[in-house]
C-alpha cells in the first residue's frame, strides 16, 4: 500500500518549474515512476508531492538544436 500523497499534473513547462519553486524538495518529479513507486511502498522514500512530468509536451524525447543535446 502507497502512503498518502498529493499529486501534481502539470500541462506545461511554466507549470512545472512554478510546482518547483513552490514546494522544493517536497515535491518528487516522475515521468513513469516506476522506481519511485516502489521506494514509496517499501517506506524508503516517502514525498508529500508527486508530480506527474509524462503531460509537458517540452520533456517529451531528446532533441538536438545546433551544437546542444
């Protein structure tokens, strides 16, 4: 069983650096969270905040742009 958390499920780029600077460390970013999740249910690492990045169109893929990666 999960511990209680609130989730966040953010739509944009700016939305997620605002959930950022708001809440800190409290928050555990995931886009899958796989690991995260097991950790939360082995009471290894317990965040008050998850928040969802698998919406933000800009952290989707890998893309190149001139000399940057």
């Amino acid at each position: 069983m999960l511990p209680e958390f609130e989730m966040l499920l953010p739509r944009s780029l700016p939305e997620v650096l605002a959930a950022l600077a708001k809440y800190g460390a409290d928050v555990a970013p995931i886009a899958g969270g796989t690991n995260l999740i097991v950790d939360m249910r082995a009471e290894r690492h317990c965040p008050p905040i998850v928040m969802d990045l698998s919406h933000v169109p800009d952290l989707r893929g890998i893309r190149r742009e001139g000399d940057y990666i």
